[in-house]
C-alpha cells in the first residue's frame, strides 16, 4: 500500500554525506584488499568456503536491492511504501546493502573483515536511516508514525509480508540499482586478481588478517 502527502513537504535528508563516508569506506576496504593476506591459506578447503559464502551474500544483496527497487523506484520521499521488501523492514535497501559488504569481506577470506566492513555500513545506514526516518514522519505524519511501529526499522521480518497483486515500477530506477549492483559482483573477480598477483610476488602483505 502506498500513502501520498497532502502536507508541506519537509526537507528531505542530504544524502551527500552519507555517499562520501560509504567512498572513503570503499577506498579503505581497498587498501586493505591489496596489502593484507587473509590466514586462511590461499586456496584451501576453508578459503574456498568463505569465498563460495561471501559470494552468496553479494548475489543475495543484488538481488535484494533489485527487488527492492521495484517498489519504490521514482517514489522514494514522495510516498509512504509498505508493502513487498517494505512490509517486513523499513529500509530494505540498506539491509541488502549490508548484507553485501559482509559478503565483501568474506570473500576476501576473513570474519574480522566482514565483521569491520558490515559493521561499518550499518553504522552508516542507522544513521541515515533514523534521519530519513524523521523526514518522513514530518511529512507523513500519524501514517509514518503507524508504519513504523509495525514495521523493523533494520532487521527484516518475514512474517509481516504483505503484497499487492499488482504494482508498477520505475525501469530507469530498476537499470541504475542494477548497474550499482554489479560493482558488488564485479569484487569477486578482482579479488581473485589480487590473489594471483600476492601468490606470484606481485604485491606485498603488510599483515595478515584473521
């Protein structure tokens, strides 16, 4: 279900800000990528595992973020959606978000990294989130307020779903989240490069990490 504003629109959050701290967050995730070698030895049974389930959680996050644009896609701020990914947390795209910064660091090969990056991004995101929240209970008043008492404002749960049988969506919106998405998927192959450049002496490793 969808609820439009009648009221003066307040202004909506910068999200400016937000943008800078998750780059300077990437470009340190980077440098952590090139110059630091994961315990786990390269290539072992154990390596292999973390990779296969970091990878999984950066498809789950793509396909997350996707399906969370279809609902609101060319709406965000304009109306009040809570129904599909909606319905059963606050801010879908945010948690699909995480979600794929945690695969990030697994598939590097290290909890502590998922465990830095993840936490991280949903510091960020509660942040964002809580002043998103304030926009939209100035603007939508006693629907927002009614919304968000049933609905998590972070971790999804799935017993509250609820759909509508049908909906339209923005395909502008749809093909911008799932260019932003393949930055996600396109980790994969570029941590397999920096392996083969440590593993052949290309790169040096400054420490390892657990």
């Amino acid at each position: 279900m969808t609820y439009t504003s009648l009221k003066p629109a307040p202004k909506a959050f910068d999200q400016h800000k937000r943008l800078i701290v998750v780059q300077l967050g990437a470009v340190l995730a980077i440098i952590l990528l090139l110059f630091t070698r994961p315990v786990l030895v390269e290539g072992s049974s154990g390596h292999e595992f973390m990779e296969l389930a970091g990878f999984m959680l950066v498809l789950v996050c793509f396909l997350g973020r996707l399906w969370s644009i279809l609902y609101v896609g060319g709406r965000k701020n304009d109306e009040l959606i809570s129904i599909g990914p909606f319905s059963i947390t606050q801010n879908p795209l945010y948690f699909f978000s995480t979600v794929g910064t945690v695969g990030i660091g697994l598939m590097f090969g290290s909890v502590l990294a998922a465990i830095i990056l993840g936490l991280a991004c949903f510091l960020v995101f509660r942040f964002t989130a809580r002043k998103e929240a304030e926009f939209l209970f100035g603007k939508f008043g006693a629907v927002y307020a009614a919304y968000a008492e049933r609905t998590p404002r972070f971790w999804p749960n799935p017993m509250l779903y609820r759909d509508e049988d049908q909906w339209m969506f923005s395909t502008s919106a749809l093909k911008s989240t799932f260019r932003d998405g393949l930055y996600f998927l396109a980790v994969f192959p570029l941590i397999e490069i920096v392996e083969h450049f440590r593993t052949i002496g290309m790169l040096p490793t400054l420490f390892s990490i657990y």
